[in-house]
C-alpha cells in the first residue's frame, strides 16, 4: 500500500520526516502571506522543530519554555529551549537560543526582540499562544492565528509521520498484553493498572504518556453515572486508587509518543477471573464492529466524512428496529485524526453538522481514529478504537490488538 506513490518505511527517517514538515509549513506560510510563525504550544514547537523536550501540558510549564520561530523562506527554524540538547543534529547552532520567558514581561519583551529581528518590525505572523505579556511585548506586528497554517500542514502525513503513529500504537498495544490479565484479579485498582502500563512502554522505548490512562468503570445505566451538563454518558473520568470489582465494564483509553507522535489505544475490558461477556455485551460489541466495518468499508480518496458519518449510522441496527440514533457519543465524534497532537483533524461526526463533514474530503495520509460507541441502558455500553490511514486507493491498519473477552463473528 502507497501514500503518494511511496511505502511507509518500517522505521521513520526522522531527518527526511522534519525536512517534509518544514516544507509544508514554507507552502502554507507563503500562501497566508505570512512572515513566519511563533509557536508556544508544546506539540506545535516538537512540529516544527522536531526538537525533543520532556512531556508536559504548555499550560503547565515552568516559566522557561520552548519556542519556535519559524521564517518564510529561511531552511531551517530557530529553537529557543532550555534543552539544547533535544535540538535536531542537522539544526545550525546559531539556531539554537536559551530558552523563552514570555510570561513575564522582561522574557517577553526579549522574545519579541527577537521575533522583530527575525522576521521584521511590522511582520505579519501566525502565532499558538499569546500569553499577556507577550501580547503587549509584540506591539506592531500583526497576529494571526497559527492554526491557519499547522492545520493544513498537519492535515496529510508523511509516510514518515505515519511510520511514527504505528510504532507508538504497536508499543502501546505490547503493554497492553501485560496489562489486561491484571483484570483477573478483583480488587486490583486503576493505579495499579497503570503503573503496569507505564512500566512496560519504558521498557518498549516510549518517550513520554501522552494521555493519562484511563480505566473507568461505566456504569450500567445513564441515570446511574455521573450528572453531565449534556445529558449524555459521563467519559473520560479520572483514574484513581479506586479498586475494581468481578463484573466491572472497563473503558480504556490511553496514548504515548515515539519522534513525536501520538498513539491511541481504546477498548472495553470486563473484570473478573473469567470476563466472559453476557449475550446483551456480546450483541454491543458485534453491532461496534459493524459500525467500524461499514465505516472503513466507505474510507476511500475523494470520499467526503459525512459519507463515512452516513455509513456508520446506516450500519448500527438497534434493538428498536430505529437506526437513526449516532453510534457514538454525541459530544465526541466518530472519528479523529492523531499526530503530535492525540486529537487532530479531520474529526468525523462533531457538532459542528453535516456541512462541515461534507467539506472534509478525505485523502492519501489522513489518518482516523474511529471511536464508535454502541449503549443500551442496563449493560454498560461497548467502545473500542482502531487507528487507519488512507492510502493512495483505499486504506491501512495503523493498529492491531485483540478485542478480548470479545470474540469477533
């Protein structure tokens, strides 16, 4: 199988992987005319620079941060990190700089000096974040939003990027084989699970969680789990020390990153020494898989995501003999891309309408992550993902893990 005429390698080339991304972010800056970007967002800087820095939430970070400086025109961008060395090898020194402050107003007036210096005293940028004393440091140049220019970029990957999202996928999907039998012995917590988890992908080589794991218990009925503002299932919940019972339906959800690409594992697990599903929990899970069959079955160039949304719906057929309901939670989505992000564009099934699906033409290197969820009150739901790419005549398997205790027909 192909994307744009070329075979996903085995193992990514990095070097030619941050090359591609470079030139794509040139292509969408010259086409915005825009003078460059100044990118703050932690996966937004590892975007752009491919520089390797320690996982954490921008939101969260020490005053001293990582930012990235991107020039139209220039061949390479300029880094500013306290951690120099997480800087790409074939990245000039010069284009390595201490890391940023721009939080504070002494760091933020130094960072717009260089962005003036860099891109000019008037330059219309794309910019992630505008932290207030960065806002009042950047006076006289014109912000636009960045995401203009990475959505676009991030929209097709590589044949590298995709080789990165399917080793992180297998290395989480290898942990998770010593994970599940831990659910055979009740009074096991989710603590418990995910030092197991974390324990092994270090072992398998991951660089960092990049969605907390989750491991909730869904309760039987709606009415039974917690109240949300949107009236529909409660998840994800956080995990805790909470310990696990005989019978308990599990949600899982989790990710991790290799060259700075996200996994995305989902399934439903069921606790106890012999977690076989009852007739009813069997029966959801069949009706997920039909979902997800039809749903890849219509995955194809030059096929629009509400077609896909269309095949998904038309699929589920419901106790009720009624197939008009979504298969999936409606404050979600049936799909969504994955990347440096876990969440990415396209995103099949939001709120936002058919409109938008039917703008969203899918095409070679896009990557889904279809998430349905099939519930019926009273037996706890069923909800698994399993990642694919669009190859230059249909799709590929970006993941491979078992449904067990659930036996596909």
């Amino acid at each position: 199988m192909t994307v744009n005429g070329r075979e996903v390698p085995a193992v990514a080339d990095l070097a030619r992987m941050r090359a591609e991304r470079h030139a794509k972010l040139q292509e969408q800056l010259v086409a915005r005319g825009l003078d460059g970007l100044v990118l703050l967002g932690t996966s937004a800087v590892a975007y752009a620079t491919g520089a390797e820095a320690p996982g954490c939430d921008s939101s969260r970070a020490a005053l001293l941060r990582t930012v990235a400086i991107v020039v139209t025109g220039a061949s390479h961008p300029h880094l500013f990190t306290p951690y120099p060395e997480g800087a790409p090898p074939e990245l000039p020194a010069d284009h390595v700089h201490p890391g940023a402050v721009p939080d504070l107003d002494d760091g933020a007036a130094q960072l717009a000096e260089h962005v003036r210096q860099l891109l000019g005293p008037t330059a219309r940028i794309g910019i992630d974040e505008v932290p207030h004393p960065l806002a009042r440091a950047l006076t006289g140049l014109e912000l636009k939003p960045a995401s203009a220019v990475l959505g676009v970029a991030k929209l097709h990957k590589t044949v590298d990027e995709l080789a990165c999202i399917r080793q992180a996928q297998h290395i989480t999907e290898q942990a998770m084989l010593e994970v599940q039998p831990l659910l055979r012995r009740p009074g096991i917590t989710q603590t418990d699970l995910t030092a197991c988890f974390v324990h092994h992908i270090v072992g398998l080589g991951a660089e960092y969680v990049g969605i907390d794991p989750i491991w909730q218990v869904m309760p039987r009925t709606k009415a039974a789990g917690p109240w949300t503002v949107h009236g529909d299932l409660a998840f994800p919940t956080p995990s805790g020390p909470q310990p696990l019972h005989e019978g308990d339906v599990i949600w899982v959800d989790t990710g991790v990153h290799i060259g700075g690409y996200a996994s995305d594992f989902g399934r439903t697990w069921i606790v106890g020494p012999d977690p076989t599903p009852t007739p009813r929990q069997q029966r959801q899970f069949e009706r997920w898989l039909a979902v997800f069959h039809a749903s890849l079955a219509a995955c194809r160039p030059g096929v629009s995501t509400l077609e896909v949304a269309r095949a998904a719906i038309a699929a589920d057929e419901r106790a009720d003999g009624a197939n008009e309901a979504k298969p999936w939670i409606e404050h979600f989505y049936l799909a969504h891309s994955v990347g440096t992000d876990s969440a990415e564009m396209p995103m099949i099934g939001t709120d936002l309408g058919d409109d938008f699906d039917a703008a969203q033409v899918l095409a070679p290197g896009m990557v889904l992550v279809f998430e349905p969820v099939i519930w019926d009150d009273g037996a706890a739901g069923y909800r698994s993902e399993d990642i694919v790419a669009i190859t230059d005549d249909g799709t590929m398997t970006l993941s491979d893990h078992p449904y067990d205790p659930f036996v596909a027909a």
